[in-house]
C-alpha cells in the first residue's frame, strides 16, 4: 500500500524538473558496507546467495540513484532524480523497515546554486508534509577542510576532525588534546610503528594495520573494525610522536571550529580567522556567501538558518554544504530531512572524472503522516 505522503511528493518531483526512479531493493552489499562504514553492517539485512555474494535489502537510496546516474549518464551529463519507497535498517527509534523518498542532483558545477536549489527544495517537501517553519541546521566540511589544509595542520589531526565532524562525536575531547605531544598509554613503545604510518593516506594506514593484525593472528575484538583500530593508531602516532602543534595553530583551530550563527555572521568570522591567521581562502569564502545569496533569492529567511563549523552529518562521503530540517516544536528529536554536498562519492563508485554531487533524504515517518 502506497504512503499517503506519496502522491504530494510525486507532485513535487515533476514540478521541480526531478526525475522519479526506483532502485532494486536487493543490492550488492559491499558497496554499503565499504562506503557506509562498519555501522552500517550492524544496521543493514544481509543475505548471501548460492556463490557465497553478500547481498542487502536497501539501506539507503544514495548509492543506488547514484549507480544509476552513472550508468545512464555519466561523467559530463547532469542528471535530477527523485524517489521514494522503503528502505530497510535496524534503528533505535522505529522498525527496520520504513519509508523514505529524496533528491539527487548530479554533474552541475555551479555548486552555490545546486546547493541553494536542494535546499529550496527539501524546504518545499517538509511543507508539504505539514512543516510550514522548519529549524534549518547547516555546516559546511569543505570549508573546514580548506582552512585546516591552508593553516598546515598535521594531517592525521585533519583526518581526526573530519571524522569526528562525520560521526558527531570526540570533537571538545580532540580540540582539548590537540597540541599534545606527550605519549600516552605506553605509547612510546610503538612509536616507531606509528610514526611510519603518520602521513600516510588513510588507506594505507588502514591496510597496515590489518596485515599487522594478520601476521600476528589477532582478530579485531569488542566490535572495533580494522578502520577503527587504524584511527585509533594514527591517533596515537600524532600523540606519540613527538608531534605537537605549535600554539597560534591551536588557537586558530579552536576558533574555528567555535564559528556559528547565521550564514552572513559566519562568513564575517570565518573572513576574521582567516586574515588573523594569514590564510588566504578569499575563493572559498566568496563561494559560501555566493550561495547565501541564492537562499535569498529562494525566499528563504537566511537569518533563521544555524550555521556551525562544528556541525556535521553521520555519513563519510559528505565534502561540503551539509543540512538538517528539525521541528524546532521538538527539541531533541531527530531530523526530519538531512542532506548535503557528495561529490567524493562518484569518484568512489568508480567515475573517472570528478562528478559534482548533491542530494537530500526525507524520513517521511517521523512527520507523523499528516497527509
């Protein structure tokens, strides 16, 4: 039985020029797991068929509308798509399966604009479905990323706060030890170890440690993940050693990551930082406001929006404009549509040529079903 949300957000689709496809429910699961990270093993239904290939029920609609983009499509097109229908994944709050629909924009590269239109339009669904005043919750990871890259900061720290911006956890404990360089746990008696991993890209690291797990007969234990244990020694390499981080740079990364207001406010500290500290990201800066523009030019009330530098979403493949929609008459419950820029994700589905990416998912059942 069809939703009854359904049929506005079909409305919605053709009126914005979207698409609607409906990706095979049963798909490949090592791309989920690979991509989505071991919490999603924990979260996904899986099968196996008679050759032993792991399979999963849908977890989610970004993979496959993407998969589907480039097999259509492809590098140099673009590409609007829209969807909806179950998807299929243990969670705390409601049953594993569970309707969701959403948007998925591919191949524009005036990226303020995209941005700006996903936004519009993930707006426009929430009103549908009864929420005419949402709490709009914004970051941006490329951002970060950019002013942490320009400030020279080791990049096992760099690697540290994305992933902490991308899981939602650690942050106030990791700005709190950074600059430490004292060893920690008895670190120092594989230090030498670790300082061969620092600088290493995080796969190699993690293919380190997992033939050094291998050779010593160890299995990972305590449902800690190769990727996981990998984190946790490049961690202790930047602790251990002797890796400290001079403190101007430690103060400029507490600024940093204290940014948050409205976008115009936020762009007049991020501009202040970036002058104190001499770095020059005055492209960086104009885009962020370029697409502050096209709010406005949406109608949409840019003062209402809750940008922080410190706010991220629990999915890795995001690497810029990230957003949430909350009922702001529910403080504390979860987001009702959450999105953002992913354009590192088509490169990892294997497109040979960089693919600007953008979309949103709505979790149609926590509006109550109001249509």
């Amino acid at each position: 039985m069809p939703h009854p949300a359904y049929d506005a957000f079909d409305a919605l689709a053709e009126r914005s020029g979207y698409a609607l496809i409906d990706p095979p429910i049963l798909q490949p699961a090592d791309l989920f797991l690979d991509l989505l990270g071991e919490d999603m093993r924990r979260q996904a239904f899986l099968t196996t068929d008679a050759e032993g290939h792991e399979f999963c029920l849908r977890p989610d609609f970004t993979i496959p509308v993407s998969l589907h983009f480039l097999k259509e499509a492809g590098a140099g097109a673009i590409g609007a798509y829209a969807y909806r229908g179950p998807v299929f994944r243990l969670r705390a709050e409601g049953p594993g399966e569970f309707p969701q629909a959403g948007f998925e924009n591919y191949g524009r590269h005036d990226l303020p604009a995209a941005d700006a239109e996903m936004l519009a339009i993930a707006l426009e669904a929430a009103a549908d479905l009864g929420l005419s005043a949402a709490e709009i919750r914004m970051g941006d990871a490329g951002v970060v990323s950019a002013m942490l890259d320009a400030l020279d900061l080791p990049p096992v720290w760099r690697r540290r706060f994305a992933s902490d911006l991308q899981h939602s956890r650690n942050l106030d404990e990791d700005l709190a030890r950074l600059g430490s360089s004292a060893p920690k746990n008895g670190a120092a008696a594989y230090a030498g170890f670790l300082a061969a991993l620092e600088g290493t890209d995080p796969g190699s690291a993690r293919a380190a440690v997992a033939d050094l797990l291998s050779i010593a007969g160890i299995q990972p234990v305590g449902g800690r993940s190769v990727d996981e244990i990998a984190d946790r020694f490049l961690e202790q390499a930047a602790l251990s050693s002797g890796m400290g981080v001079d403190a101007d740079k430690v103060a400029i990364t507490r600024r940093i990551f204290a940014v948050a207001g409205d976008p115009d406010g936020a762009s007049a500290q991020l501009r202040a930082i970036a002058d104190d500290a001499g770095l020059a990201l005055d492209g960086v800066f104009d885009a962020f406001d370029q697409r502050t523009g096209f709010f406005a030019a949406r109608d949409i009330d840019v003062g209402t929006i809750r940008f922080a530098t410190a706010f991220g979403r629990r999915l890795d493949y995001y690497t810029g404009f990230v957003f949430e929609l909350h009922d702001p008459g529910r403080p504390g419950a979860p987001q009702l549509v959450g999105g953002g820029r992913y354009d590192r994700l088509m490169s990892q589905l294997g497109s040979a040529e960089p693919i600007p990416a953008i979309g949103c998912s709505i979790w149609i059942d926590r509006f109550g079903g109001e249509l």
